[in-house]
C-alpha cells in the first residue's frame, strides 16, 4: 500500500516559494494548525474528517502538499474525478513542494487515478441550446463546447435541449481509461407531424353505448321482479295471516329472485363496459405523430445509434 509523508513546513521566508505568493503568516499559521488536524484524523484512515479539515486548510493557503494529502482522501472516499483534479494542483510546481519520497508518491497516486478518470468533450454549434452531463449543467446556451473528467467505472449521459427542436438524448456512454472522447450535439427541428388517434373516433362511442344501452336494459328485470315479488307479498297478505307453506304461489317467488338477479348482473356488466368506452374516450385524444430521433450512442465497445420516437 502506498503511503503518504504527512509533512507541511512554513518557513519564515515565504519570497521564493511560488506556492506562498500572497498568502500571509497568519494564513500559513491557520492552515498549518487544520493541517495537523486533518493528519491525525488521516492516520486513523477517518477520511471524510480529514477532508473536511484540509478543505479547511486549502480555504487559507492552497498548499501543493495539502492538495495531496486531500486527494488521497478523496481517493479512498471514491470521489475519483475531484481527486484527479486535487493532484493535478499538488503537481503544479513540480517535486519542488516535496521530498523525494512523497513527490513519487503523488505521482503514483496521478498514475492510479488515470486508469479511472478520463476527458469528456462536448461541443455545439447551434445557438441556444442548453446541454445537461448526468443532469447537471455542462453548457446553459451554445455555441460553445466543455470538457470535463468523468469516471470510467460509471455509465454518462448526455442530454440537449432547445424549444422547437427535439430533445438530443445520447447514453448510456462508457468511456475507457486515457481515451479521450469527443461527442458534437446537433439538434432536429421539429417535424409538422400528424395528429393521430388509438382507435377509430367512433369505437370507443360504441363501447360506452353498448354498455349503458345494457345497464338501461337491466331495468325490464328489475321492473317484472319488483312486479312478481309484489304479487307474491299480495298473496301472502290475503291467503296466509295465520302461517301457510304457499306451495302454489313459490314459483312465483323463485322468479323474482331470478329476475332480480338478471337485473343485477345487467347493471354492474353495463356499468363496467360504460366505464371502459369512456375510459377509451380520454385514451383515444389525438396525439402528433412525430419522426424517430437519431442519436449517437457509444460505448467502450460499441458504438451506433439510438432511436427515440413514438410509434
């Protein structure tokens, strides 16, 4: 396992250290003192507090080896994009800010990291398009183009937007490692199109109709039932005040039960079919029939197009 030298000197004289220009005492003093902070949290490989107290000390003094020790962090934290970015401003004045030992360290580090982050180039030569890189910002109006590190170990996507114009939507893109890719946006206008519909404009009238016409139908057996079973009650009221088994009247009883149920079945199948024809009705609102987009997709091992449209 690589180790890191965790040292940071501030000498009295700061005049021929490029890394120190501007940057008073008291600053070094401050950033010193959330250095040593941050080391002791380092040495128990508490990453995440040691971060926060060397982007406490990068806040005073923007020292080279602070960056370092930061980006180790970061590293150990997978947050590999910010810790490429971290080593680059440890090594921007060269091995001077270092010992031997440490300088090979951070180089080591610079080498580790290149076989997880690599470059990302988007351009744009439409005016007014705004591009999104895994849903934030990358560019709020073209023409114009951004590169940015990205890691290969994740998949990226690229989306560009203009009103009037289709939506661009490239991805998943899976980069490789040191392979800088460049990926040129170029938007559609919007098709005139066609209005189109699901179904015939009549089908689902038809369905709503046949349903209700057979809820309405339900009410002839609910009539005859109410009908029949009256009759009976009439009978019974008359012939059997002091208990009787109405042997003869019974079928007639039977029928309304029969008749009832008839009714029944009639209002919940028309409920049911009447529900689905309007359900049909809201479904069957003309939409524009749009073109097929045409976007690029790449990949580590492929790359074509990707097709986006309604059908």
């Amino acid at each position: 396992m690589i180790l890191v030298a965790l040292c940071l000197a501030v000498p009295a004289y700061a005049d021929d250290r490029p890394w120190a220009k501007g940057v008073s005492a008291g600053e070094q003093k401050s950033a010193l003192a959330l250095y040593d902070a941050g080391n002791k949290f380092f040495e128990e490989s508490e990453y995440k507090e040691a971060l926060a107290k060397y982007e406490e000390a990068l806040a005073h003094w923007p020292h080279p080896a602070v960056y370092f020790n930061a980006a180790v962090c970061l590293y150990h934290l997978d947050q590999n994009v910010k810790a490429a970015d971290y080593i680059d401003k440890a090594l921007a004045y060269g091995d001077a800010p270092f010992d031997k030992k440490t300088f090979n360290q951070a180089k080591d580090y610079k080498a580790l990291l290149a076989s997880r982050v690599t470059e990302l180039e988007v351009k744009c030569s439409q005016s007014d398009v705004k591009i999104t890189l895994d849903g934030e910002t990358l560019m709020d109006h073209c023409p114009a183009e951004a590169t940015r590190r990205v890691n290969v170990q994740q998949d990226h996507a690229i989306v560009g937007e203009k009103p009037g114009y289709e939506t661009a939507k490239i991805g998943p893109i899976r980069l490789e490692a040191g392979a800088k890719k460049t990926i040129e946006i170029v938007l559609k206008p919007l098709g005139k199109g066609k209005l189109v519909r699901r179904w015939n404009r009549a089908l689902p009238w038809y369905v709503a109709s046949a349903g209700a016409a057979v809820a309405v139908a339900g009410f002839v057996p609910f009539y005859f039932a109410n009908m029949h079973h009256d009759s009976y009650e009439d009978w019974i009221h008359a012939n059997c005040q002091m208990g009787c088994v109405p042997t003869s009247e019974q079928p007639l009883y039977d029928r309304s039960v029969l008749e009832l149920h008839i009714a029944d079945a009639m209002f919940i199948a028309g409920g049911v079919v009447a529900a689905t024809g309007f359900a049909m009705v809201l479904l069957n609102q003309p939409h524009l029939e749009k073109a097929p987009v045409v976007a690029p997709s790449i990949g580590p091992e492929h790359a074509g197009v990707v097709v986006f449209g309604r059908f």
